[in-house]
C-alpha cells in the first residue's frame, strides 16, 4: 500500500511539474473569442493534415459543398461544428513569443490546420492535465474544449451529406424495383405525382405511396462513399427518379447486410442497414 502511494505521488508531481512546464509565462490576458470574424461570413474552408490531400468545402448559394479531393454535397451538421471554433469559450490564452518552442505544446512543421477563409488555425497537443487543446492562430496560443480536432481527423468521406435526397428536393417520379421475398424482383413499379397526387403502375393505395415517397425524402444512409471508391462490379441501374432538376438514375443492391443505393448522377454510394429496404422499396403483390 505505501509503494502504491509513493508511486502515485512521483507521477502526480511528474505530471504537475509538465503542467507548469508546458505553461511557463503564460499571460492571463481578456478571455474573448479566438477570431472576430463571424461564422456567418465564411464561404470557403480547407482541412489540411499530413498524409493527406486537403479537403475543401467551398459555400454557394447557401448550400456547402466539397470542392476537392472529390465533389459531393456537404454535411451541413458537420460544417456547423468547424465552425464552432470561432465562439468556443477559451480556457487559457497567451501571447507567442518569438524565441518560443512551440514543439513542447506539440506543434511542428505538418500540424493539422483549419483554415476559414484566409485564416489558419493550427493544432497542437492536448494538455495533460485539463485535457484541452493547444490551437494557435496568429501570434497567440489557446486552450480550447477539444471538440473539432477529432471531427478534423476523420476522413473525408464523413464529411458527404448522408441524406439521400437533399433537402427541398420534390420529387415528380420514381421508378423502384419490387421485391420479392427480401431480394430484388425484374419486376418494377413507377409513382408519377399527378395534380398534387401520388398515383402508380401497377396500382397501389394512396397512403401507401404516400409513406413510401415520405421514407426517400428522409432516409439518411449510414456512410456516403464516393462512386469512383466503390469496387462492385454487380451494380445496374434499375431505378430512377425525376425531379424539376431532371432525371437521377439509381442502382439499388440488398445484401444481408446493406442495402446499397448508387447515384450515378452525383457519383456517390450510399449504404443503409438492411432493414430499410422495408420502408424504401415495395413487395410484388
């Protein structure tokens, strides 16, 4: 019991003494937000992290999008949480001097960096005993909630907007395959919205139409993968849908465990647990 101690003593004095290491001449200084500029205004944002091609989200006409390393509609929760940086309240703030050794608050030459518009912010460590994040920006260093770092090193395909049909879109048509027995039939079904009315062939009730159109305006797949990191070969297109943008022509794919939709037209795969195939498709009858 006293070796247990005495060890636990030694690391509490070894982790107070880096404390006050890695926060030696620390200015206490007005705690305000880490940038003036405001969330509203910006329009372009980079990721760049070592090993890694950067990802680039760009906003036109109100709707985020990636721009590179491939072209999909953006995740708009996500968007919100990079962007959440500049009002995160600041735990500690400090100016950078130039003599100081910033690999010590773990920045070097490939450190991760956000960049907002024109400004960057840099990632270091997380400090060992409050468990918040060195981010620099400018000539200042800060202490944040380490709450965009980790959504930072995620892949790029977590940031693909995972809802199947984007928001406000109206549909006018779709064309599904029927379903027999869990797979998928030869067998189709068109809905055609005719003076405000769902209405098909072969002829199905009208509450039914009616959910089935309501399930693809909500669904929101698991992950979103780009068509061209997609590696099926079994992948006809046997569905479409119309809407006042034009034509979308769709590959729907059940397996035990998936069901896969590819959209052809935006290049994108989009995954869903098997179960959805209950609320997505219809049985022959």
């Amino acid at each position: 019991m006293k070796k247990a101690f005495v060890i636990n003593l030694v690391l509490f004095s070894v982790l107070l003494g880096l404390y006050f290491y890695l926060n030696q001449d620390v200015i206490d200084e007005p705690l305000q937000s880490i940038s003036t500029i405001h969330p509203d205004d910006i329009n372009i944002i980079t990721i760049e992290k070592n090993g890694h091609a950067a990802l680039n989200l760009i906003q036109h006409n109100a709707h985020w999008q990636i721009d590179s390393p491939f072209s999909a509609p953006a995740n708009h929760t996500r968007i919100q949480l990079l962007l959440s940086l500049l009002s995160q309240p600041i735990y500690r703030q400090q100016t950078i001097k130039p003599e100081q050794d910033m690999t010590v608050f773990g920045f070097h030459e490939h450190s991760m960096s956000l960049i907002l518009n024109h400004s960057r912010f840099i990632f270091g460590d997380i400090d060992p005993l409050h468990h918040y994040r060195y981010v620099r920006h400018q000539n200042k260093l800060y202490l944040l909630e380490d709450t965009v770092y980790p959504l930072l090193n995620s892949a790029a395909t977590n940031f693909i907007d995972n809802q199947l049909l984007a928001k406000n879109t109206i549909l006018t048509s779709l064309t599904l395959p029927l379903t027999q027995e869990g797979q998928i039939s030869d067998q189709t079904i068109t809905l055609n919205k005719i003076d405000g009315q769902w209405h098909s062939s072969p002829p199905r009730s009208m509450d039914k139409l009616t959910t089935l159109i309501d399930h693809w305006h909500y669904a929101q797949a698991m992950q979103v993968i780009p068509l061209s990191q997609y590696h099926n070969t079994e992948n006809n297109i046997n569905a479409s849908w119309n809407t006042k943008h034009g034509k979308s022509e769709l590959a729907i794919k059940i397996d035990s465990n998936n069901v896969m939709i590819t959209n052809f037209n935006a290049g994108l795969v989009y995954q869903f647990p098997h179960a959805i195939y209950q609320q997505l498709l219809l049985p022959i009858e």
